[in-house]
C-alpha cells in the first residue's frame, strides 16, 4: 500500500489545497492530510475548525484521513503512520529552495520515505492561506475570497466577520 503524508497549516484550507489533495489522492492509495500544530504559532482557526474544514471539504474520498500532530517533524509523523511518501507542493521559486532543503534533511532522518513534489496550475499557483486571510475585510472582500476557498472555509470567514 502506498500511504502518503500532505501537512500544513490549513488556516484556513484552500482551493490550491484541495487541488494538492485531489491529485495525492489519484497517486496513492492512502493519503494522510496532516494538521500541523505549532504550540508558537498563531492560529486564525482552532486545530478543531481547521479538521472539521478540511473534513467537510474532503469527504468524497474514501482514501483519505484528515489527522493532526504537534511538536514532531513531519518526517517522523510520516514513519509512525507507515508512509513511504511526503506530498508537497511547489508554488514558487522560494517554495522550490525551502522544499528541496527539508527533501534533503527528511532524507537525513528517514532515507525510506521518499518526497513528491507536485507544481498546481497557474491559476491557483499564487493561493495561499495567507493570502487569503489578508484578503478578509475591506468592502467586497466577500466576491474576492469565495473564488479562492471551498464552500465550508467561506461560510466559516462570513461567520467570523
């Protein structure tokens, strides 16, 4: 069986996300989405919402589990689920330098578990979480943010404001 890792942040969940998704999916036959949670870090969305977002967007595929880990690399995440692969996806130049160290460091740690890199078409290239959250509030934000975010993550932002 071909179990596979994608992490993130997910705060919140977008559509470049769910393409990452859809495509690990069709790759393997497991695909772990992984919630990473940094006890330093400043969350928009609770771990809670960020899993029941992602749940909720997600649930079409029988072969994916929505899970969170803290405080561990994702490398050793990876081992103790039993994946042989890391997804990650690739945006930009910056993106390409950032992975290929942490591809060359999870080599390091765990020379068994392989990374793939996967590049999402150029119209959602460009959609981050950050992104997105910096898009929230002027006057229209509304009509701007709904193209970038599945449904679930859009009423939760209407929600909020």
């Amino acid at each position: 069986m071909r179990r596979a890792v994608y992490a993130g942040s997910f705060d919140p969940v977008t559509k470049g996300h769910l393409w990452m998704i859809e495509h690990g999916v069709k790759l393997f036959d497991e695909m772990i989405v992984a919630i990473g949670e940094n006890p330093d870090k400043r969350y928009t969305f609770s771990v809670e919402d960020r899993v029941a977002m992602l749940r909720e967007t997600t649930n079409q595929w029988p072969n994916l589990r929505v899970e969170t880990f803290e405080n561990r690399f994702l490398v050793d995440y990876a081992r103790e689920q039993g994946a042989q692969f890391i997804l990650r996806g690739i945006r930009e130049a910056a993106d390409y330098e950032f992975e290929r160290k942490m591809r060359y460091v999870n080599a390091d740690l765990a020379p068994h578990i392989d990374t793939v890199f996967l590049m999402p078409p150029r119209e959602i290239a460009e959609i981050s979480s950050t992104m997105v959250k910096g898009l929230v509030g002027p006057t229209g934000w509304e009509n701007v943010v709904k193209q970038y975010v599945p449904d679930p993550v859009f009423l939760r932002l209407l929600a909020g404001r």
